[in-house]
C-alpha cells in the first residue's frame, strides 16, 4: 500500500515512512521522482471534505498527526516487522539502504557505532538511521493501536 498526503500532512506522512510505507507529499518537486518510479495507484490522504482529484481518497478526521497516524493504521490494517521500520526515508521517503558500521564512522556518535553492527543509510539525504530506543516504544505503540481496533469491532459485532 502505497499514499499520496497533502502538503499540510507532512507529520503524517513521516510517521507512514518511518512504518515503511511508500508516502509523497503533494506539490513537493523532489518527491516527484519516487511518484514516477512505482506503479500502482496510491491511497490519497486529505483533510479536505472535496475529493481531491481521480483516485482513492481517505478523509482523515483528526487535526492532529498521531491521531492521524491511527486512523490510517487502523483502517488500511497496516503491518510492519523489524525490516520495514528501517525500509525508508523518513524525510525523503527513499529506500535506505543498510551498510556496516566502517561506512558511518563519523557520521554518528561513537557510542552507537560501537553499539552496532549495521546501519541504514540514505541514498539521497545521507541520513542515517539505526534502532534505537525508540524501535521498543513505537512497536507497543502500534500493537495498542491494532489491539483497541480489533476490541471495537468486536463490541460492534462486525467479527
Ligand atoms: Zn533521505
């Protein structure tokens, strides 16, 4: 699955490639090359009541981006495992791509190039990432998501 977000979504759409999901942020020129790279229509996510354009849309209903973040895990069902959390950009949305420690060494601090084996690194931006603290934090945070989800609409008896 694959979105398209509004300019003003630029949060959300971070926190979507973060997940490893493929996400371009309208009107931003150095993002077009990735549009035109894949196939495949993509998912458009607005906060706009008018359709914006031909395609899927999804309306999101909250203001606020881990609210947003919700809804779109929710109701697309999205998944992730280890690969995926450190599949993309977060600021560019292209793929990383992993290296060896030898290939950061200066680009990180020297505690956490001592801490691990392998990093991810952008092809374009040249940040790099590894899996930090966070990683622990934004697993529970998603499991809850899903878990509050699945409880819903057992209460709802659409299961
Ligand atoms: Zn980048």
């Amino acid at each position: 699955m694959k979105f398209s977000a509004e300019r003003m979504l630029g949060r959300l759409a971070k926190w979507l490639r973060i997940l490893g999901y493929d996400t371009v942020l309208e009107g931003r020129p150095d993002m077009k090359v990735s549009l035109e790279e894949e196939d495949g229509p993509r998912v458009i996510l607005t906060r706009r009541r008018k359709k914006p354009g031909p395609g899927h849309a999804y309306l999101l209903h909250s203001d606020d981006p881990m609210e947003q973040l919700k809804e779109v895990v929710a109701t697309f069902r999205l998944t992730f495992d280890d690969a995926s959390l450190f599949s993309r950009c977060s600021v560019c949305n292209r793929a990383l791509v992993a290296v060896p420690g030898a290939e950061v060494v200066g680009r990180v601090p020297d505690y956490v190039l001592a801490g691990h084996g392998t990093f991810y690194c952008c092809p374009l931006c040249r940040r790099v990432y590894w899996p930090g603290s966070h990683l622990g934090r934004m697993k529970k945070w998603l499991a809850g998501v899903l878990e509050a989800e699945e409880e819903a609409e057992e209460e709802n008896g659409l299961k």
